[in-house]
C-alpha cells in the first residue's frame, strides 16, 4: 500500500529541490503546478486532458464547493474526485483567502469569518473546524489549515494580531482534522506560514507552525499584489525559516517567472488560475513571453502557438485559427487556448526539474528569463 | 484515386434507403447527420471528438465564413478544411438562409440579396455567382445551389415566384459551379427544391432542377415553423419528385422524431444545430426523450445520461455533475453535454441504417417512436 504522504528529495540545486510526494492516489513530481479546479472543474478542460498536460494534481477551492454543489452533497455522491472525474490527488485551500475576496457582509471573530454567499445571500460560517469538516467530505487530499488574511500594506500590529490568530486557527485545523476518522488516515494536512512582509512574523510564523507539526508548509499571504520585487524579498528567507524535510507550498503564484524565481529560492508547489484564465482571454503562454492571439498580426498566421508544444492546439491548429476562434467568442478558442497554457506550465515544471537533476539551474532559468520577455500582455 | 461523387443505395426499406456516398475525401454513410460548424468550429468540440461521434461529413455556413473570417482570408489559408482541422468531407449551405434571416437591411433584387452584416455594418452582396465563389473559396466538397425563401404562410403567388426565381438562381449557380476549375473536378453541387407547402409548386420545381442536373436534390424551405405534421405532409410526396439515383437531403431538421419520420419517407441527409445548441443550453437527448440536466431532479443522480452511451459524459460522469456544471455556468457542462448529444444522434443514424440494411426500419422507428416521450423539454 502507498504511503500515507511521504515526501522524497532526488535533487538539490543551490536552494532548489527537485522529489516525489508519495500519496495514495498517486505520486505528485515537484516542482509541481497545481492547475486550478475552483467549482470541481479545471474550466474548459475534460480531466483527461488535464492529466496529459503532466499535471499530477488539483486544486479544488473550498469556498466554491461549500455554496455550490455543497460540500455534503458532495460527500453523498462518493467525494470529489469522483464527482469531477479525478482519481489523482486533489489539494484542497481552506477557504480562507476566497471567503475574504468573495463573499459579501464578512465578519470575522475569534471563531472563524460569518458571511453571505456571493451566489445567493444565505448565511454560512467557516471556523477551523468547519473547514477542516468540508475538505473532508470532499475527501482532499492535502488538506489546508484555515487562515486569516490581512493587506499587505495594513499595519505591523495589524499583521502581528492576523499571523498570531493564524497560528491558533493552525493549531485547532490540526486538532480538526486529526479528529478526521479514516480521512485522518490517508490525508495530509499543511499548515500556513503568514507575517507579510516582515522577516520576524514570518520566522516567529513558521516556529509556530513547527512546534504543532504538518506535513508540508505554505508561504502563505504573498501574491497579492506586492509586485515580483517584494514576493522574492520574502521568498530569499521565508522557505528556510520552514522544515527542509517538507515540501514548500507557494499559494497562488504565478506568472512563469514568478515560476522560475521561486523554485530557485526552495518553493516545491504552486498554483495559479493564470494559464487557465488567461486562455479563455486570447492569452497564449510561449518561451518568447506572452501573446494576445486577438491581436490582428496573428489573422494570417499559419504557425502555431508554439512549434514543438504537444497540444492540441499546437499540433492541430494555426493562430490564424486561434485568433478566429476567440474574437468570435467561440467555446472552443477558450479550450484549445487553455490547453495550450496547461501544456506550457507542466513543461516549464518538467524543464524545471530536469535542469534540478542535472544541476544546471541556474543557466536554465537565466536563459529562460533571457527569452521571456512580456512584448504582448495586452 | 477516390471518385468524385458516387451514391450507392445499399438497401431499402419501403421509401427508406441506406446507402453510402464515395467522395474524395472521405466516404458519407446515409441516412447521414451532419453537425453544424458555423464559424468553422462545431462549438465547443474537438474536431476528432466530432469524427469519434460517428459523423462523417460537417456543415459550414457561408453567410457566417463569409463576414469572419472571409471567404478570400481561408483561402489563403489553404481552405477550410485545414483552417478548422477536418479533412473529411464538408457541405456548405448557400448563405440564402442566413442572409434572409440574420443579416440587416436585406434587398432583394433578381440579381441576388444585397445587405449589411450583423456583425459590424458592412456591405455585401450574396448572388449565385457569388455564393459558388466563396463555397468554392472554402474549399466545400458539397456545394449548395443559392435560393431565395419566402415565409410557408406567403400566398401562392409570393411562393411560386420565389420557386421560379430559385430556379433561375439554381441554373446561375450550376454555371458558376461549373465554372470553378479545379474545384468542379472534386466538389459536388445540390440543387435545392422549393415551393412551400404545394405539391404543384414542388413537382415544378423538381423538373426544373432535374433539368439542370445536380449530384443531389435537397428539400428546401421545411422546418421553418409549419410544424411536423405540414412537414411530413411535404415528405410524403416531395422525395418521391426528385431523382431517386441521388441522394435527397432535408435542411436544417431537426428533433430526433423529425428524423426518423423523414428518413422512412425517404430522405438521406440532415444537419440542424439543435444537439448542438441544446447541450450549450442543458438539454440532454436521451432513447426516453431529452431531459434537462438543470432540473432539481438529477442534482443527487449518480446515473450516467444514458448508460450504454460511448461519449466522454456517460462513461464518465454523472448527471448530478452535469447538472453542476450546467448550473454553475461552466463550459465543461457544455462540452460534455454537447458530445453527448451529437453521440446520440449519430448512434441514432447508425440503429436507422442497421434496421434499413436488415428490412425492420417500421419496428425500430414505432419502438423508437413509443420510447421517446418528450417528458421534459422544458
């Protein structure tokens, strides 16, 4: 039998890791992106496609899932993967960035954040405990502890009270999801590191997290538009203030440079909705940087995104077609398109790890940050 | 080498016949359906998800390829065909519908309709010459004769006017056909019979068009809200006034049950949007009649659509997540709902060419008819 959650290291390279997370529905490689399956679908993907892109995990959003199909519904028909026809393992946030940015009339105490579903006004509550009661009747599994999330630009007394109630609401996720029964048995649970921008809250953060034990931490609060310059800032000390042994989770990152320059600073996972919002935008990912396929230029052009991406646009199709297919608003300009962005995150991550295992990461990511310039995020 | 168009009936079975139409790039099982493609894409499908289906042959529309992206531009993208990646066969309608239907400030004139596009106000004008020139600029393989329609509840004067100038359109398109060169040596031309809902008009007609010649005869001017039983009433008699050496194809029809009855009247080919616009809506086909998958009903239904259907959604999903999906808004509920529907309709011309082939057409279409109750429509 697989183990429960066991995390192997093949490679270093400076701060870098290259390993294997061994779970029970599967093995995930890291660097690992994690594409984004917020209401139990990667939009615009058949699962199958999704897993031919390389990816060896979801991440499925609990906030989403509780208001719609609901999380015990979601128990009653035999759990999430299931559901979304995904038998590979499945990350699951804690719903607590989401019911922040989302949900309307929120207020926030020492138990948890009361709020009104965006959808249809009804009233919820999620704790710790709640939480840690969705995502395991969605049957996650790597289960995230519920957070507070405070700007990055509020106060540091404002940070300091947000990263210390963190750290109890870790503490009560831990107790939560250990009273999980047999979900407990085959799950992993992770904890989040918070403290902004401030090097002491993070350190005092992950000490914290230490002391209660997870099996893999996430550099929590970053993302949120304190701009590439500052993330890194945080990212060249936040990873080694966690335990080495676990793998280290980027939430909500990123752009593929953003990619680059954290794995070179220690981060083993991500997750970003950006190849897969952007495709349905006219948006195509390429080692050259970014293009707008909308863009008149492509009308007449009978290359493909990218010559040698395995894809189904890419081996199929012209940006001529491409471009068409989006300015006519068609569903299938939003599929290929998102394929295509899949295709390019899992083979940036494979690069990734080659270049780990080989020990050439740095002359791969200088010459992959030479190539990518942004000449068209419009 | 292939020939150029070649129709062999199989098998009948009262006016009912099975047969196979031999073209160069590929072979039309009949009775055939053909999935629309409209703006080059049969939405929100794959092209080889359309082929592993069972269709055979698509239809593309000349007003809609015209106006985006232009007939000229897919040209010189090397043909429709290549541009949307489906190297079987393909028909294209006349743009005659269309133009009537959805363009602005239509003028009618003998030499053809001249108006504005839908999409941003330009100014065209679609003739019989022109029609067999941007049919011939997307490379169709089946070509349609241009035609004018007049509403079925016009008086007879309006009808017998419009047939007569259909005809004089159907013998400027056979020039214009035939004066195409390298295209005439490969494509095929339909001509198109009209006259409404009048046998008089309707026998004029056929000998009009059989006097020119065509490679096929299609039954024009149904389907536009006369309801089945008018139609049936044309289709009682309208087949039996063409050659029946070639194939008869009725445009635009339509619900499974209009199929069937069509078919044991005679008639060869169909294309309608309705599986395809129905899954983008939550209407699921099934042998017990559509359903609609938002209904409260199916949210806790772990059965598959139908369960012995072959498409991506039965094998792999369940009608509470389709019913999900659908309510959520997300385009997998469309794709999936869409591959569905356009498997059961061509799983419902393969039963209709087995059960000609083995002479039981009556006992499968009365079966067919007794199971398929339209219990939810809504």
């Amino acid at each position: 039998m697989a183990p429960r959650f066991a995390f192997t290291i093949h490679a270093t390279d400076g701060k870098a890791r290259a390993g294997t997370i061994a779970m029970r529905r599967g093995e995930i490689r890291t660097p690992a992106f994690m594409p984004v399956g917020t209401a139990a679908t990667v939009k615009a993907m058949k699962p199958a496609d999704v897993r031919a892109s390389g990816a060896d995990i979801l991440l499925g959003n609990t906030y989403h899932l509780m208001l719609r199909p609901g999380a015990e519904r979601v128990a009653r028909l035999g759990g999430l993967h299931s559901f979304m026809g995904w038998e590979r393992p499945i990350l699951t946030d804690s719903g607590g960035y989401q019911v922040m940015s989302l949900a309307e009339l929120t207020k926030r105490s020492e138990e948890g954040v009361a709020f009104r579903s965006h959808l249809d006004g009804s009233r919820h509550l999620i704790s710790p405990e709640r939480s840690m009661e969705i995502q395991r009747l969605l049957g996650s599994d790597i289960v995230m502890a519920f957070d507070e999330l405070v700007p990055t630009t509020a106060t540091r007394e404002v940070q300091a009270a947000a990263m210390e109630r963190s750290m109890r609401w870790a503490q009560r996720s831990r107790a939560g999801f250990d009273a999980g029964g047999d979900h407990a048995e085959g799950a992993a649970l992770f904890g989040i590191q918070q403290g902004a921008l401030d090097e002491g809250l993070r350190h005092a953060s992950a000490d914290a997290l230490k002391a209660i034990g997870f099996d893999g931490y996430a550099v929590g609060g970053l993302a949120v538009g304190e701009g590439q310059e500052a993330m890194f800032g945080v990212l060249d000390y936040a990873p080694g203030q966690l335990d080495a042994a676990k793998p280290r989770y980027l939430m909500g990152v990123g752009k593929p440079d953003d990619i680059v320059g954290a794995v070179e600073r220690g981060i083993d996972m991500f997750d970003c909705v950006l190849p897969t919002r952007s495709g349905r935008t006219g948006q195509a990912f390429t080692r050259h940087g970014p293009i707008n396929i909308r863009n008149a230029r492509f009308a007449e052009d009978q290359a493909p995104i990218e010559a040698d991406c395995a894809c189904t646009a890419c081996r199929g199709f012209s940006r001529a077609y491409l471009h068409h297919l989006v300015r006519a608003g068609e569903i299938l300009g939003a599929m290929l398109m998102t394929e295509h962005n899949l295709f390019f995150y899992q083979r940036l991550m494979a690069d990734l790890r080659a270049a780990i295992g080989e020990g050439r990461l740095k002359t791969f990511a200088d010459s992959f940050r030479a190539l990518y310039a942004e000449r068209d995020a419009s």
